[in-house]
C-alpha cells in the first residue's frame, strides 16, 4: 500500500490534519470547523489509514516529512 499523495486527501482531511498539529482535540476541532465529533473521529481515521501511521504523531511526522504540513515561521 502506498502512502497518500497530497491530492489523495480531501481539503476537510488537510483542514483537520492542520488542527491536529496545532495540538486541538476531537472536540475543539468540532467547534472549530462546526461539524460533529464523529464527522472528525471518521477524519482522523481515514488520515491515519492513508498515511499509513498508528497514532496522531506518526500522522503528523509523516505530514511534515512529505511536505503535506510546513512549519510556519
């Protein structure tokens, strides 16, 4: 299985993707893109299955290293 291109993730997944880094919670992204704690666990589970990681830091070291995710300044 190969690993999810940039273009493979939806602009909800890189939104939640973006979140996650910034450390926010289930529930805090819920509030922040007003959709519901589920709509963001079935997010979480379809990044972390197509980006191949176990957990939400593998997911968000892999994000980084394939340039999906840059650091700000």
């Amino acid at each position: 299985m190969m690993i999810a291109r940039t273009q493979e993730l939806t602009a909800r997944e890189l939104e939640v993707l973006k979140l996650l880094s910034c450390g926010l919670n289930s529930k805090e992204i819920s509030e922040r893109l007003y959709i519901s704690t589920n709509t963001v666990e079935y997010h979480r589970k379809q990044l972390l299955r197509k980006m191949e990681a176990r957990n939400a830091a593998e997911l968000i070291g892999k994000a980084y290293r394939m340039n999906i995710l840059k650091v700000e300044e």
